[in-house]
C-alpha cells in the first residue's frame, strides 16, 4: 500500500434497516485521499455525505466494502479500537460547535487529551497551544457562553487540534456563522494546513466554502458523481 | 482514563449542577440520618435496661406465686394466696446458697403531707431491702429487723416523693399519712432516675412489709419474695434449693406443678433485652427504607441527568472516550453522590440523635457498627441504583447522541 495515502476506502456500503425496507446511503464507494490534502465532499442533502463523513471519522463501519486509515483495517475495528482511533487520529469540527457548556474554552480544548494517556500538566501545555493557533490567547478562561460563534468554532478547532491528528473533519463549520466569520474560520483552516500539512476533509453544500479547497467531490445517491481539481 | 480523571470529570459535573447534587444527596443524607438516629434509640434503650438489671444485682431471684387453676380455669401469674412471710423466714433458714430476703407487698395510695399530696407506688419490703436491691438511703436510716417484726408506721421515701411532698425542706421526723394512717419518715433513698420509659423508679415509698399488709391491704399472704444469692455463681444453686424448700412446706406431691415460681434477673434481662432488640430491628428497618427511597432517587436523578446529557455523552465519544469511560463517569457521580450523603447523613444522625436524648430525655447510644453499616449501605446504594443509567449513557451510540436535540 502506498504510504502517502492516509484515507483508502475500497467498495464501501452503508445500508441502513428501516423496519422492513432498506436504505443504501452509500452504493460501493472507491476512492482515496493523500497525506497532506485539503478536500471538500459535496453534494445535496441525502447524497451520502453524512455517513461517508460518519465513517471517515470512524464513528460508523461500512456495512459492506473495506476502509484503511493510515494503513490500518477500520472496517475490523470494535467499538473500544474506533474509540482509540478518534481519540488518536482524527479532530472533529461542527456545524453546531458541540461544546461542553458551562465549561472553560481550555477545558473544552484538553477534551480529547483526557481520554488519552498524556499526563495531565502536559494537556494543558498542549491545549494553551492549540487555542493560540486560533488566536484565543487570552481567552482560555472564558466559558462557553461567554464566547461569540466565531470564538466558539475557533475552541472546536483547537480541540480538534489539540491531539496533533493526521485528519481534521469538519462538517459545514461555518453553516452556523455570518459571511465574514466564516471567512476567518475558513482562512484558519487553510493556514493550518499549509503550515501544518494536517489533512482536512470538508463537508458541505456551500461552493463559497468549497472554493478554498484544491479538490471537490460531488456525491450523489450514495455514489461519487465526479470530482473537480483547482 | 486513569481514576483521578474519572474523579475529577466526575466532579465538575456534580459542581455545574449544584442544587441538583445537593437534592440527589439529599434523599441519602435523611436515610443514613434516619438509620443511624433511629438505631441509636434503640440501643441506647437496651444499654439502659441492662444497666438497670446490673445495678439491682446479678444475684438477685423473685419468687412469685404461680397461677392458680381451679376445675380446668386458670387465673393469672400470681393469682395464689399460698405465699406467706413463713415461706421467706424458711428460704432464709433452709437455704445456705441465699444471703438476703424480702418479703414484698404492693400497693398504690394517696400521700398526704400537710396540704400536699401525691399519688404514689407503696412497697411494704423487709429490712433487708436495700442490701438485696443494691439501693442505699441517701440520708437519714432505713427501718431495721425489729421495726419490720413489729409493724411499726414508719417509711422511706423515694427521691422523687420527697420533691413532690417536701419541695426541699428536711423530711427526716415528719409524719406523712397514707390511707389515713400516720407514717414518721426514717430517711430518703439514693435517686435511680428514669428507666427508659419504664417510669421513675424514685416515685414509691418503701414501708415494713408486716405494716403494709395488715393496715394498708388487709391481707395475710405476701405478694413475692426478693431474694439475693450469696454470689452471683450461686444463683441457680440458691434456685433449686428455694424450690425445694417451698415444695415441701407447700405440701406439693411429686409431679404435681408448684404453686409459685422463681426466676432469675438474667432470665427476666435477657427477655427485656430481647424486646429492645427487636425494638432496634424495627426502628433501624423503618429508617432503612428511607435509605432505599433515598437511592431510588439517585437512579431517577441520574436517568434526567443522562438523557439531559446525551449531547455531552456525544461529544466525549467523537473525542474518543470509549463506553468504559462514561460508564465510569456516570457511576462515580452516583458514588459520589451517595458518599457525600453518607457523611453528611452520619453528621444529621449523630446530631439527632443528641438532640433526641437531650431533648426527649431518651438514652441514645450511638455504635461505630451502625455508623459503618450506614455508610456502607449508602455507597452500595450508589453503585447498585447508579449502574444502571451509567450503563445506558455508555451503549448511547455517538452519532445519535451526537444528533439529540
């Protein structure tokens, strides 16, 4: 397997149970993605791009087909080895932020860190840098309610940050935020990935958002329907 | 997740809900509070009535007349006439294993002392009373052998009468009246106190047995007899010879049943005992079920608690808390909960049940052993009533808790 692929997902079904009908969301996906790469997954809604996100981030397993994230078997994981992998591998930025409320931004941002074994002075260490990488310096101690929407998606960031993952997820980050906010939250994703080279996978249906990305892939019924390159 | 950060998740969440907590531990604080208060009167009434019987002498036998049946109708204990002050003259002569006795004769009669008068438990004894009963007068004398041989009308009084009919003044030399017969008081017991809801034992006035039986009751039988053993080791010796004594003088054939009965103070303590036990068992099972409401309101608690939180179950998991962890989390919050309660409860008890004696004037005796049953059964409490909304919060799957509205 080549090494520069960090995402392989070879004939991936999700079929759903619905009672007594069958909902195939995803119809027998191919496709790999690089180290490095700065993507958008598109499409309307019921296109498939929710599961296929949910099983990137290994949330979900596909139900059929296999999927390989930095050369390990996904698709064979139980529940405890998924658990690891996002813990380890992967940072997840919402539509909705998904904060812990009535908690501190650095609380919010050492999240992941609590679930993993670094001592817990380090986690600190580690999630002050990460909430200056979005430029919160300052704000740590803020709880989440007394953070405006771009604050609280940049805490999102930083936690997603905080583990140094080689995959960032981010579905519609900006859907919950005024034009010139979600041009921020936007442009700190592009630097972190061309300082950083941490790969970032968008979901979303906004072109606007999708024109920061050097590849764009359309979804439709559950099946890719092409792909663009800028 | 190692524990001290399960703890200290744990933590944060009971602090962000403090009220919330406080409600939750409130139902296990009045539980323990209960079961450690109410335990504590119960013992408390046992260790009373056992220091009771230890002070009257370990030593001590009550012979009584037994029920008397007559064509197939049976009265009650006592109901013979049979027993006669010669019956206690022959148990002092016959039986070497007996030190002391005492006939008895009981009454109740008004007291008369110059316009006051009091309502009051009359005990014709023998001489020999305070010996038997461990009972010293506090001043002045008890009457002796001769005065008791020959009626004379004189008295002891108990503390409590003594208040009640004198208000401080010196009773030594006074002349009280009972029945309208004029008694001289000779002294005033030591005072005994109150008997665990058994009434005071200071409220009676002692008088020769000879004179209460034929100026206050008419009567030529005795009511019992006290007897005390030379040691406390002798007593089930000086038992059978008593017995054996009165079955001859009372004419019984061989096989036929006696017309009295002799029992020992371990006997009746043990019976007494064995009342305030199940009292400490029926109390401590009463304050035992608000302990078990107490933890049902944990679990309900913690289920609001859980399905308010499944947002925050969703973010841990996409962040990588495995189900162990939450499972971990939501238990530690119950243990603690129930813990924290459990101290606070051990507080409220000990605190009642101060208040309880003081206040109520019951004995309460506090034990470590109730104090660490409580305690242990407020943190089973917690992990059985908090194991199973953990347990729902850790199988929540993460999309959909991720989803929940």
């Amino acid at each position: 397997m080549d090494n520069n692929n960090l995402i392989q997902l070879e004939n991936v079904s999700r079929i759903y149970q619905m009672g007594d009908s069958e909902v195939r969301a995803l119809k027998g996906i191919s496709y790999t993605i690089k180290r490095g790469d700065l993507l958008a997954i598109m499409g309307p809604s019921g296109s498939g791009k929710s599961t296929l996100m949910n099983i990137i981030g290994c949330l979900d397993k596909p139900s059929d087909g296999k999927y390989f994230l930095e050369g390990q078997e996904i698709s064979t994981f139980n529940k405890n080895e998924l658990a690891r992998t996002r813990n380890k591998n992967i940072g997840f930025v919402f539509q909705n932020f998904n904060l812990l409320s009535r908690t501190t931004a650095l609380e919010n941002t050492e999240l992941p860190l609590l679930y993993s074994d670094v001592p817990s002075k380090k986690s600190r260490e580690m999630a002050m840098k990460a909430l200056d990488m979005v430029g919160l310096r300052g704000r740590e101690l803020h709880k989440t309610n007394q953070l405006s929407g771009g604050e609280m998606q940049r805490v999102a960031i930083a936690r997603a940050l905080v583990n140094n993952p080689s995959l960032i997820l981010a579905d519609e980050p900006t859907g919950n935020l005024d034009t010139k906010t979600g041009q921020e939250i936007m442009e700190i994703f592009t630097s972190l990935h061309s300082e950083k080279g941490i790969t970032i996978i968008l979901v979303t249906h906004d072109p606007e958002v999708a024109e920061f990305t050097h590849r764009r892939v359309y979804l439709r019924d559950g099946e890719i329907e092409r792909e663009e390159r800028s | 997740m190692n524990i001290a950060k399960t703890a200290k998740v744990s933590l944060l969440a009971l602090n962000r809900n403090k009220m919330r907590s406080f409600l939750t531990a409130l139902g296990i604080i009045i539980g323990v509070g209960a079961v450690i208060a109410m335990v504590s009167i119960g013992q408390g009434a046992k260790a009373e009535v056992e220091q009771r019987f230890t002070e009257m002498g370990t030593n001590l036998l009550f012979v009584r007349p037994g029920s008397m049946s007559f064509r197939g109708v049976h009265g009650g204990g006592g109901s013979y006439t049979t027993l006669k002050d010669s019956d206690a003259k022959a148990i002092l002569e016959n039986c070497d294993a007996v030190q002391y006795v005492s006939p008895n004769v009981n009454t109740r009669a008004q007291v008369v002392f110059g316009n006051k008068n009091w309502n009051s438990s009359i005990n014709g004894v023998g001489d020999k009373y305070p010996q038997i009963r461990n009972w010293d007068v506090e001043y002045g004398v008890f009457f002796d052998e001769n005065q008791v041989r020959t009626g004379q009308k004189v008295c002891v009084l108990g503390s409590e009468v003594t208040e009640n009919l004198f208000e401080g003044a010196d009773p030594i030399g006074q002349i009280i009246r009972l029945k309208k017969i004029p008694f001289r008081v000779l002294g005033v017991l030591e005072t005994k106190g109150e008997a665990g809801g058994f009434g005071s034992r200071d409220d009676m006035i002692a008088v020769p047995y000879t004179t209460a039986k034929g100026r206050l009751l008419n009567i030529d039988n005795i009511q019992s007899i006290d007897v005390s053993a030379v040691s406390a080791d002798r007593t089930d010796e000086a038992m059978r010879q008593i017995e054996e004594t009165l079955r001859i003088r009372h004419k019984i054939a061989p096989g036929a049943e006696d017309d009295f009965n002799v029992r020992n103070m371990s006997d009746i303590a043990e019976g007494a005992s064995e009342a305030t036990q199940i009292l400490t068992l029926l109390l401590g099972g009463i304050a035992s079920i608000s302990l078990l409401v107490g933890g049902i309101g944990i679990m309900n608690i913690m289920l609001v608690s859980v399905t308010e939180r499944i947002r925050e179950i969703g973010i841990r998991m996409s962040v990588g808390a495995q189900e162990r962890d939450i499972l971990l989390q939501f238990l530690t919050e119950a243990v603690v909960l129930s813990v924290l309660g459990g101290v606070l409860g051990i507080c409220l008890g000990l605190g009642s049940s101060s208040l309880i004696s003081k206040f109520a004037g019951m004995k309460t005796l506090v034990s470590i052993g109730s104090i660490a049953l409580a305690f242990f059964f407020a943190g089973s409490v917690g992990v059985f009533f908090g194991f199973y909304p953990a347990r729902k919060a850790s199988k929540l799957d993460p999309i959909e808790a991720l989803r929940y509205e």
